[in-house]
C-alpha cells in the first residue's frame, strides 16, 4: 500500500510510547537472559523450554505444543532443543501415541540443572520486574498482555 493512501500513522505520543515499550521489552529480555546464562549457562528460550517440560506429565511435551506453547516456530524450538539436547538436558523421540509426532523428554540432568536454576532466574525476575513495579502495576501489565494475546488469537498459560 503507497504511504500516500496510509492513515493510521502512530500519533507522536503513541510512537513514543511504542518505542518505550520496545526498549524496556529488550532491556528487561537481555538482562534475564545474561543473568541465566551467568548463573548456570541456560538460555531464557531453554530455561522456558525446561519449564515447560518440568510442567507437562511424565515432563513429555510434543514438539508442536512446546512451539505452540512458546508462541515460536517449531524450527526456533527445534534448533533451541537440539542444544539442550548435545547438552543431555532433553532427549527427542518419536510420540508414543501415534509414532508421528515427536516428543522432547526432560532427562533427570536437565531437571535437576532447572532446579538449580529457578531460585536464581526468580530472584533475577524480582529484582528486575516485580520488585520495580507495584503489585497493581504488575497485574495491569499481565492483563494487558493477556489482552493483547486474545486480540492476536491466541491465549496465555494461565487463561
């Protein structure tokens, strides 16, 4: 479409509040990820993918629902798996309910480096998030984001 004929334009505000939003995302995503990565050598994608699993029973997910799950392409998903797993954190195989899906399997090493983990990722998430904002503040953001997960179709874990 010709910007010509474009009308919806960001007001100066809106833009500025845009950007706002884009540099906090990145700064807060960057600063959990490195502290991660420095306390126990985990991604934010694989400490989630390992969160995931530990939730799921018999810590079993299929590939499709990780993905769908983390809202990430199933090729992202796969490439971040395959470095869990030459790490022996996870073991692909293929579905045992019907042989055409494959499954991700949290093996014992990978739950036990995620529960080494956890207390650390929290702390790093309070310091950085929850202990900056109110508890209002808080719960406004995630039903904010929850708002904006409907509006794109989908739905978060704790709808």
């Amino acid at each position: 479409m010709p910007t010509e004929e474009f009308d919806r334009w960001l007001t100066a505000s809106q833009q500025v509040d845009w950007r706002a939003y884009l540099e906090g995302n990145s700064i807060l995503w960057g600063a959990l990820n490195v502290d991660l990565i420095e306390a126990c050598g985990l991604s934010m994608s694989e400490y989630e993918i390992l969160v995931r699993l530990s939730e799921a029973p018999e810590h079993t997910l299929r590939m499709s629902v990780l993905a769908d799950y983390l809202a990430q392409s199933r090729s992202r998903i796969s490439h971040t798996v395959q470095r869990l797993e030459r790490r022996q954190l996870v073991v692909r195989r293929p579905s045992a309910r019907d042989r055409r899906g494959i499954d991700c399997i949290m093996s014992a090493a990978g739950y036990a480096l995620l529960k080494h983990a956890a207390p650390m990722h929290v702390e790093s998430v309070r310091q950085r998030l929850v202990d900056v904002l109110t508890a209002e503040e808080l719960a406004q953001l995630a039903q904010f984001f929850r708002r904006i997960a409907v509006a794109s179709g989908r739905t978060t874990s704790d709808m």
